[in-house]
C-alpha cells in the first residue's frame, strides 16, 4: 500500500496537558501528516474546548467526544462505580461510531479506557496498543500487602487485560527490557519516543550548575534527589541544584529544611517555559527516577550536550544512556551512589566534555526522521498482512 494513503486514528484522552504522551503524540502525528502524507485523527475523550497544549499540523483533525471521564475524580467510591460504567458505554458506542464513520486502516490506542473493547470495533482497521509506561507500572493496583478482595481483583484485571493486548496486532513499548517484561505475549515491539527538542546551540559546558526537570512526585524520586544532593554539597562548594517541574513543592522544600541544605545553592522552581535555555545553562543532568517509561527529559538534555546522572532504575535509563561514555548510572533507589556518581562528574571536567561530546552525538539515534521511519515501516507491515 502506497504509504501516502494510510489512514490513521489515535485514541487518547486528551491534548491539553503538558504531559510527555500528549508532547510525543503531537509530535509523531504532525510528522506522519507533513511528511508521509498520512490522513490523521485524534480522538479525544476529555478536555472539549479547552486549547491544545502542543500545536497539531493544520491537517489532522481532532474529534472530541466529550465523555469526561474526569468527573470520576470528584465521585464517592459508590457513585464512581455507576458513572464509570455509564460513561464506558458511551465510550464504548461513539468510538465504534466514529470508527465505522472514518475506516481508519489502523487504529493507535493508548491503552487507556479503549483497550477493554477496542478489539472487538469491526470497522476493518489494524489494531496498534502504545504503551509509556513500563508494565511493573502500568496500572499498578499496588497488590503487595493489599486485602484477598483488591488482590483477587488484581489478579483478574491483569488477566482480562493479557487477553485483550493479544488481540492487538501490534503492543508497541519503548525499551527492549519492557518488551521482555511482556514475555506472555508475541506481538510486542520496541520503537522509542523520538527526541523533540531540535537545540539551535548545545551547552558550553562552563557553568557549574546541575539541572533536574521532573514533576514534584513520588515516581520522579525527587525526594530521593535532595538527599543525595546534601551528600554532594557538602563535598564540592560553588556548584548548584536547580530543579524545573510541575506538582506540589512545599513537601520538598520541607525535606530541604530537614537535611540543612544550602538553599542558595539548590533551588526548587515550577515548570520552565524555556527547556532549552536551562540545559545550555547547565552542565549536566541528574534523573532521581523510581522509574522511567522511557525519559525524555534524558534524550534532550543530551541533544544539547549534557552527560546525564540516573539512576539505573526500569527502565528508560539504561536504553539511553550508556554508562561511563555518555552519562553514569547509580545504583536504583541508592542516594548515596548518586551522589559519588555526581561527585565523579563535577570533579573531572575532561570526563564531563568527553561525555559532553558523546551524549550530543550518541543521541542522534532517536531523531524524529529515524523514529519516524520505525512506525512506518510497522504501519506497512500491519496493513499489507491483512
């Protein structure tokens, strides 16, 4: 088939979050539709009327069905039950509409509310589950220690769920290890995010100042980061902590005050508007993760030159950075290897620019051209073996 005349849907909840699945999905969408010339939809669940966060090209076209799954947040436990499930058939039957409207040849799912029914839509298409999120995460319903009732719930979802990414013709995730995580099945491939930044410049490396950009939450382990960071200060003066994101700061500031942290040399800020200009103000990049779908925020700061400090948790760092050339790897949750990790990096500035050198060039791989061209040749291969 002529790739020109591909056409595809994406389902998704929504758009309008600064969120690394909505950037990652604008950004494949725009370049399938400038590039390829394929006919592009976005199907939306939430968020009818409010501006999407990242520009979509011109030719795709959004539909938003409105459903509002996010009304279950405010719902009893009750009253969550009875909407969610009215609002799943309402999902349910405008999807297969819109589907037997478009004929799409491939359907994209993400893999939220729509993996339930998705497989059994007859509107002819593919059927392709993206996953971003590694599987110990992926709905974590947190069985360990729960009661027999949550535990056996657990165990049924987990299985109804195996059921359905069968039947997909395609689960796409982004690391060769969570490939293997999902060892039950045999439609599994491993196509990374693309990098979405393009630098006009990279880092000159001269500024002693370490950068993290993460949201203020439990999985980004940025509690786990300042006390590392109060080791690491203490045994080199004059360079400093700057952490970028989004979510709630007070229990961290909190944390800074507990381990007697300078606060003129660490500093907890809110989400920046300018990514670029604080990677190339920095000098390399720390990454106190739980764990990691993938790290985007790894694959830009190393476009623009910075070598990356992680920790080796699943399973994003360990596809990204190769440990000792571009970046080191810490021991998973350890805050003091983190820190004698920072600690080799600031204190050896020919490693840092070597690393340097080698984090801009080694991260070419997952350019939006090269990535680009790993769906297309899946959305070929999917379609033709009908």
């Amino acid at each position: 088939m002529d790739k020109k005349s591909l056409k595809i849907v994406y389902v998704t909840p929504a758009l309008y979050m600064a969120g690394g699945v909505e950037r990652v999905l604008t950004l494949k969408a725009n370049y399938f539709a400038e590039h390829f010339g394929y006919d592009i939809t976005v199907i939306l669940t939430e968020g009818k009327g409010r501006p999407l966060f990242y520009p979509l090209s011109d030719k795709i076209k959004v539909v938003h069905l409105d459903i509002n799954f996010e009304e279950l947040w405010t719902c009893s436990f009750l009253k969550k039950i009875f909407v969610y499930l009215t609002k799943q058939r309402r999902f349910k039957r405008l999807l297969t509409e819109q589907l037997l409207l478009l004929r799409p040849d491939i359907t994209v799912s993400m893999l939220r509310r729509e993996i339930n029914f998705i497989n059994s839509i007859r509107d002819g298409s593919r059927k392709i589950g993206e996953l971003h999120i590694n599987r110990a995460n992926y709905r974590n319903f947190d069985a360990e220690g729960a009661g027999w009732l949550k535990r056996s719930f657990a165990a049924l979802w987990s299985c109804s769920l195996l059921g359905h990414l069968r039947q997909l013709d395609k689960l796409v995730v982004l690391t060769d290890q969570d490939r293997e995580a999902w060892h039950e099945l045999h439609n599994v491939v491993t196509i990374p995010n693309p990098l979405s930044l393009s630098p006009s410049h990279v880092s000159p490396m001269t500024s002693k100042r370490v950068l993290a950009i993460a949201r203020y939450s439990h999985e980004k382990g940025i509690d786990l980061l300042l006390r590392a960071w109060a080791t690491t200060a203490q045994n080199i003066p004059h360079w400093r902590l700057d952490v970028y994101g989004d979510g709630e700061r007070a229990p961290y500031e909190q944390l800074i005050s507990e381990l007697g942290i300078d606060r003129s040399r660490c500093q907890l800020h809110g989400r920046t508007d300018d990514v670029e200009r604080e990677y190339c103000s920095s000098s390399l990049l720390v990454l106190g993760s739980r764990f990691e779908g993938f790290g985007m925020v790894m694959v830009e700061a190393m476009a623009c030159g910075l070598p990356v400090v992680a920790f080796d948790c699943p399973w994003g760092p360990r596809s990204i950075i190769t440990d000792g050339v571009d970046g080191l790897l810490a021991d998973n949750g350890n805050p003091s290897d983190l820190s004698r990790q920072l600690l080799r990096l600031m204190t050896d500035e020919s490693l840092r620019l070597s690393m340097s050198c080698a984090a801009a060039v080694n991260i070419r791989r997952f350019s939006i051209s090269r990535i680009a061209a790993q769906w297309q040749s899946l959305f070929e291969t999917v379609v033709n073996n009908r």
